[in-house]
C-alpha cells in the first residue's frame, strides 16, 4: 500500500505561503510542484486546476483548500502542501480563511494505488488533531512525521460489502473524482458510526466505482443518499426514497443527511430513462416539466422585475401633454425595455435547458430564446426553445456517449455547444415564424376583450392564485401573467398580484375582526400575515388553510377572485411582477389608478375575511 509520504516530500512542502489569496496561492504551489519536477507542462496543470476551480471551489471550509487536478501534464503523481498561519480568501465555501493547502496532482493514467493514497490524505484531513498538528509544525520534517504516525494509527477500513435490512445507502462523486468524493464518503460513514447507524457507501471516483451497491442491498435499503455533482447511475434507484445534494453537503451535513434518510424524508425516485443524474432534471429530489419551467421562471424573473420597474419609472420623466421624455427617462427606458425586457426569453430558454441537461443544455437554450425574442415569437416560442434544447442536449450526451475517453474533455467545450447551437438553431430557424403568429393571436385576443370578459378573466387568475397558495395552480397563473407580460400585456400581472395578495391579508383581517373563532397561536400568525400579504407573499395563509381547509380555502378563493376581476374591471396594468405595495407606483396610468388597485385589493380581503367569520366556530377553550 502506498504511502501519503511517498507523494508529499520535504521538496513539496512550503510552510510560509507568501499570497493572501485564491490565484496568487495557485500560482505558488504549481511552483512549487514544477520546481520539485513533478510536471511536465505547468501551464497545463495550472489550467487543469483553474478548470476544476471554475465548477466549485475547492475550498471546503474549516481553514482547508483541496486543489486538484488529474492531467497529463503531471509527470509524476504528487502532493504539494502549502501553510498559511495568517490565513488566506481561498472564496472557501464557509466564508473564513483557508490555513492549510493541500494541492494533489495525478497523472492521466494514475493506477488504483496512487489515487486511494491521495483519498486518504482527504480522510486524514478531517480529523481536528490533523489540522492542529500542521498547523503548529515548524519543519517539513514535522510535516511528515505527522501524517506518517496518523497514516499507521488510521488502518484503511473497508466497508463491508454484507447485506444489511433496512440499511443506509449512499453514493458520492465530485467531477475529478480524487478529494471530495472520498472526504464526503469517510464523512459519512464517521457520522453513522457515531450515531450508530448501519451504512454503506459506494464511491464514484477517477478510478471507477467502488464498493458498489448491490441490487439486494437497495431493495432492502430505507433511503438513499446522493452526494454528488457529477452524473450518477439513478435508474437502479427506481421506486426508492432519494435525497440528492451536492457532494460538499455530504462532507458538512452528514448528520442532517442520516436523520433525513432515518425519517425517509425524501421523495420516491420515479426514474427517467436516462439512468444518470441531473440530466433528466432529478436535481434535489424533484423532477418533471413543471420543475424545468419554474427554473426558467424564476431566474427570468429578476430581468422582468428590475426592467419593468426601471420602464414604470421612465414615464415619470414624460411630459404628459406631448409625450416626450427627458433624458433621464430615455435612458431608464433604454436600460429596462431595451435591455433587461429583451434578455426576458433568452434567460428563459436557457434556463429550462440547463434544468434538463445540466450546463451543456444553456448555450443552445440561449440562442434559441435570442431566436425567439428577434423574432417575437414570445413566451410560448422561449419554453418550446428551452425545453427543444435541454432535451437535444440529453440526446446528443446519448450519442457521444461511447466516445474513447480521451474525447472527454471535449465534448463539454466543443461537442456539445455546436451540435446543440447548431441543431436547435437549426429547428428554431423554421419553427419561429407559426410561433409568433401564434403569439401574436394572444396578445390580439387579450386585447379585444371587452370589459366584461376582462373581469372574467380577472376572476379566473385571482382565483387560480388562492387555490393552492404557491402550489402548481398558482404557479400557472402565474406564468400565465408573466408570459403576456413579456409581450406588453400587463393587465394579468395586477390581477395575479392582487389575488395572491388578498389570502394572508384576509386571514389577517379576520383574526382581528373574529378574536374568538381563532386561538392565541393563530392571532399572533395573523399579526405577521398582515406584513406577509403586503409583501405580495400568499403563502402567509398556509397555516390557516392547513388547520381548517374546508373554510379557509373557499373563502381564500372567493377573496381572491374579487381582487382580480376588480383589477382588470379598472382596466388596471402593473409592470412590476412581484413586489406588492411597493411596487404600486409601477401601475399604468394616471396616479389615481393606484387608488382603483387598493379598493380592489381591501374588497377582496373583507370578502375573505368576512367569509371566514361566518364560516369558522369559535374556539372552545
């Protein structure tokens, strides 16, 4: 068995780091390896490192940096440490300092032998006693009399591959698959020895899998543990409970992770074909388009409401009788409608695609939303692009899928982005211009509406919005709003917001109007449901719906529905999606028409509130 000793000598120690951050600490020990002639090409190796940097930091946190590469630019299998007594922004995931650098450099072609040595550097570097004892050595020598004393006392063990009932079972891969895969599984197995808790834990790393989990052992298994950012074979998980986090999460929140499986507090895997992870969407336990969708939503989102407010302020710069802005209000207007506003899809696109296919599915996603927002293909045209490209992507990973494995480093650079762009370019180019004829038949329609099936319609969204209170009813008008939104119909988004603002405001209104039909507990949530539906936050009136559904909910609705027919009633339009009261100055029109809102909104609160008072019984002490 190799030695840890054997890869770190004195000529690879540097115990007075000079830089006092991340780039700077690189460049010193990449020095320092080069000077040692463990390298054939320090440039290289030094890309290979900012490559793996550029994925997530390998700062792990608690005064640790991992830097590692796996190249062929490293002549010689090697470990490099660095000692910063003081301290150095290594961008650690904890947020402090970085004291001790390890920094481990493996050859192509390194063999089975060199690479659990290197793991179990990562092991020994969890233990406290470890990091003290460098910290206050004074030689290199001291250096590696400590970890050679640490490596005797720490006989490697072996996870015993014996099925056991009702086990544990966790998988864990990082991209390199040399620190952090084996740091997340020793983590987790020391957490479940000391909580007692039979586990086992297959690791995902360069040398391949190993202690693999066995078809039986998942059957009888109670959960599932996934640490990983790389993909992993899902489909053997198929009808299991499933927690899927990051592989730092399985070094930091071991014991967050152990009770969660103990509880089974994750959702049943359901599967995907695809039999690798996060490439059919399974990021965190959820899955479907509906999780893609609101991952386009939500980060299109900030571009809607940050430009949309910056356009609602441009016409306060507008001289009312001829029209005219001042150049302030050109340049508020250029900045929101012509930048944000036109970023709205694209963002959108991409999203969705890197959703589904992970980061090679977001330049295709992208430049097919470009093609639709150049061609006014619109909201409809941005999900059909994203969900085309994530899902081309997924295919095209299919394809390239037997590549030799020296090909591995290209296709995330060069294979998938021009295939991707390519074909999806390729489709969009014919599929836009049906898209915006469709398109724009919406944004006709909801313009030649009259009043009264404007007041329809506004009853409809309100509604939607209390029926489940963030849940999938609510999200879709939601996204019903923000789609018409994005092409200048900004009538929905103030009925949305008003109906979504109406349930905790109710609730609200009732705890204070109907003391005696709500306990101590519920008056005091109704305090804060005041501040939570101002804030345009309906899920503030989830408790109440969860203890009393039958009433809550019809009342919720009926509330809601008013607020919104109300609003599109008074012909209202609000450019901000989000924001409640502090975003009213953003509605269309003259000043007055933030009074036509209120009145909307305070109708719909009494109904709610009213409703629920009639409804509800008093609380027997």
């Amino acid at each position: 068995m190799m030695k840890i000793t054997e890869l770190l000598t004195k000529s690879t120690i540097n115990l007075n780091l000079q830089s006092k951050e991340k780039q700077g600490t690189i460049d010193e020990m990449v020095t320092l390896l080069d000077r040692a002639g463990k390298l054939n090409d320090s440039k290289a190796y030094r890309e290979a490192i900012q490559a793996r940097e550029n994925q997530t930091t390998t700062g792990i946190g608690e005064g640790v940096a991992i830097p590692h590469a796996k190249t062929k630019a490293v002549k010689e299998p090697a470990i490099a440490f660095g000692r910063s007594v003081e301290g150095l922004d290594y961008e650690s995931l904890d947020g402090q300092p970085a004291h001790l650098v390890f920094m481990i450099a493996a050859t192509e072609g390194a063999n089975d032998t060199h690479l659990k040595a290197l793991s179990r550097l990562s092991v020994l570097l969890l233990k406290e006693e470890v990091k003290q004892g460098l910290l206050e050595a004074k030689t290199e020598e001291d250096v590696i009399a400590l970890i050679s004393s640490f490596e005797e006392e720490e006989a490697e063990e072996e996870q015993s591959t014996g099925e056991v009932q009702g086990q544990i079972l966790a998988v864990t891969a990082c991209p390199t698959g040399i620190a952090h895969t084996y740091m997340a599984a020793d983590a987790l197995k020391n957490k479940a020895k000391e909580m007692n808790v039979p586990i086992k834990v297959e690791t995902n790393g360069s040398d391949g899998a190993k202690n693999v989990l066995t078809a039986e052992e998942i059957e009888n298994a109670v959960a599932i543990i996934v640490a990983a950012d790389t993909n992993v074979e899902m489909e053997r998980f198929k009808g299991k409970r499933v927690i899927e986090v990051p592989v730092t999460d399985g070094i930091r929140k071991t014991e967050t992770l152990i009770n969660r499986a103990l509880k089974q507090d994750a959702p049943v895997y359901q599967g995907s074909g695809s039999g690798e992870k996060k490439e059919e969407g399974q990021a965190k336990g959820r899955s479907g388009v509906y999780k893609h969708l609101m991952n386009g939503v939500s980060n299109m989102l900030p571009f809607i409401v940050g430009g949309g407010i910056l356009i609602a302020l441009s016409f306060m710069f507008e001289d009312q009788i001829t029209g005219e802005r001042s150049p302030i209000g050109d340049i508020l207007s250029y900045i929101g409608g012509d930048n944000a506003f036109a970023l709205i899809i694209p963002v959108l696109a991409a999203f969705i695609a890197m959703s589904i296919a992970d980061r090679p599915g977001f330049a295709p996603g992208m430049v097919g939303g470009l093609m639709v927002a150049s061609s006014n293909a619109g909201f409809l045209g941005g999900i059909i692009a994203g969900f085309l490209a994530g899902y081309l992507v997924l295919g095209l990973k299919r394809v390239f899928a037997n590549l030799p494995q020296v090909f591995n480093g290209l296709k995330p650079v060069l294979i998938y982005p021009f295939f991707g762009i390519l074909i999806t370019g390729l489709i969009m180019y014919w599929a836009v211009q049906p898209l915006s004829a469709i398109n724009q038949g919406v944004i006709d329609w909801l313009g030649g509406l009259g009043t009264g099936n404007l007041a329809l319609l506004g009853l409809l969204l309100g509604g939607m919005m209390a029926i489940d209170m963030g849940g999938p009813i609510n999200k879709a008008a939601y996204a019903f709003a923000l789609a018409v939104a994005a092409d200048g119909q900004f009538g929905p988004q103030a009925a949305v917001m008003a109906g979504g603002m109406v349930p905790p405001l109710g609730m609200a209104l009732a705890t204070t109007l109907f003391r005696k039909k709500f306990n101590d507990q519920e008056r005091k949530t109704g305090v804060s449901a005041y501040f939570l539906g101002a804030f345009f936050i309906t899920e503030g009136a989830i408790p109440f719906a969860a203890a009393d559904p039958l009433r809550v909910i019809p009342a919720a609705v009926a509330g809601s529905a008013v607020a919104g027919g109300l609003t599109l009633w008074f012909d209202l339009a609000l450019r901000a999606p989000h924001g409640g009261i502090f975003v009213f100055p953003t509605l269309e029109g003259a000043a007055i028409n933030m009074l036509f809102y209120l009145i909307a909104i305070v109708a719909g609160t009494v109904v709610t509130a009213i409703t629920v008072g009639l409804l509800k019984k008093p609380v027997v002490a």
